[in-house]
C-alpha cells in the first residue's frame, strides 16, 4: 500500500506494525485535533501509550529499526530510528483520566486497513485548559470555537 | 508527485462560499463568542479526509517553526 498523506513509508509502518500487534495506543494533543476538523497547526504527532514498559511495544520498535529513548535533560520521552521521528511520546496527560477511560473518548480514523485512535476534541481541549502553558493558551479559543462548530453541525444531522 | 487542480468556475465557487456563509451564520447563532474564522475554517478542514487535514497543518506547523529561526 503507498503511503497516504501525511506519513512516509517508514512512519506509516511504523504505526501499522503497533497496531497489528495490539499495542495500546492513541493520537492526543494539537495532531489528534486536526484529524478532527480543528483549524490549528502542529510540528509532530504525539501518541499516548497505556503501558511504554509493554514488551509488545519494544519488538514493534525493533520491527520497523526504531527504539524508545527515555526523557533526559532538555529531551522528553523520544523514538529514534527510522521513520519515527516524527512521533513524540506523551506519558502523561494533564486534566484527563486514566488512559483505560480515556480510550472510551476515542474517535477512529481510518488508516489504510486499520483504524487509529484519536482521542476526542472534548478531551483534548480539557487537557489543554488544565496544562495551561503559553502555547495551550493560544489554542484553547481555536480548539473551543472548532468543537462548538462540530456540535452544532451534530445537533442539526441528528434534528434531519 | 504533482496534484491535477481541478478546476472551478466562478459561479461554482461563489455557491460554494454563499453555503459556507450560512453554516458559518448558523453556527455563530448557537455560539455568539466564537470566532468566525475558527468556525469557517473548522467547517473548511472538515471537508478534506482527516489524513489531510492533519499534513495541511504539519506543512504549516513546521514552516512556521522554520520561519521563527
């Protein structure tokens, strides 16, 4: 299968290759928001995984040459190798619950044969407003606008 | 891997835009503090599949981060 947008060849086995083997994870924060219509811009794609110490997760890395690297100094939590680079790790999520319920707010988007989860708008923006960072700040009013669009068009699909 | 542009006569493009309005009209109707330009463009990006819309924001997340070194 040619790579669809946005991925390379290595990055989207990479992502295939996890969820063939099961490993749970989701796409969260500003790259989860824009699968989902919200109008904001992003450098990397940051995946939560419920358990990073999961064998299942070092042999998919090794699979596809890739391997995890732990936070140190200036570095967070990392994946070198190829085709990984462009995937941040997230291992916590401010404001949000367990990533076992978490994963309940997921949406899924297809990706070739297999669906990745996304965790939901609503979700995202409440973990922007807990972290509240300068960088969050600039997105709230965007992500907030982009969800009440999303529910008003919900509303009216549901009235038809 | 050049993209074929389809093609897109005025009038298309201006019915195109008249329906966006209304959406835009009908969304800020149910949420007055919301910013007209967020809403368009969500109702914009919503048209494209979700792979692209996530490479739309990549190409501009990393240009922008290239422009500020």
């Amino acid at each position: 299968m040619a790579a669809p947008l946005p991925f390379s060849e290595s990055e989207l086995r990479l992502l295939q290759v996890l969820l063939k083997r099961k490993v749970r994870f989701m796409v969260v924060g500003l790259s989860a928001a824009t699968l989902q219509g919200a109008p904001v811009v992003t450098q990397d794609v940051d995946l939560w995984f419920e358990n990073l110490g999961e064998l299942k997760i070092s042999r998919a890395l090794q699979e596809v040459g890739a391997a995890y690297v732990p936070p140190s100094n200036f570095n967070p939590p990392m994946l070198a190798g190829a085709g990984a680079e462009l995937f941040d790790i997230v291992l916590r999520m401010d404001g949000l619950k367990s990533f076992a319920e978490e994963i309940k707010n997921c949406v899924d988007v297809p990706l070739g044969r297999q669906k990745l989860k996304v965790l939901s708008l609503e979700r995202i923006l409440a973990s922007k407003i807990a972290a509240n960072r300068a960088k969050d700040k600039l997105t709230i009013p965007v992500l907030r606008d982009a969800l009440a669009a999303m529910q008003t068009l919900k509303r009216r699909a549901k009235k038809k | 891997m050049k993209r074929r542009v389809q093609p897109i006569d005025a009038a298309k493009a201006s019915r195109w835009a008249q329906r966006l309005s209304t959406r835009v009209g009908k969304i800020l109707a149910a949420h007055p503090d919301a910013d007209p330009d967020n809403v368009r463009h969500t109702l914009i990006l919503l048209e494209q599949p979700p792979l692209e819309r996530l490479q739309r924001s990549l190409i501009r997340g990393r240009a922008t981060a290239i422009f500020r070194k």
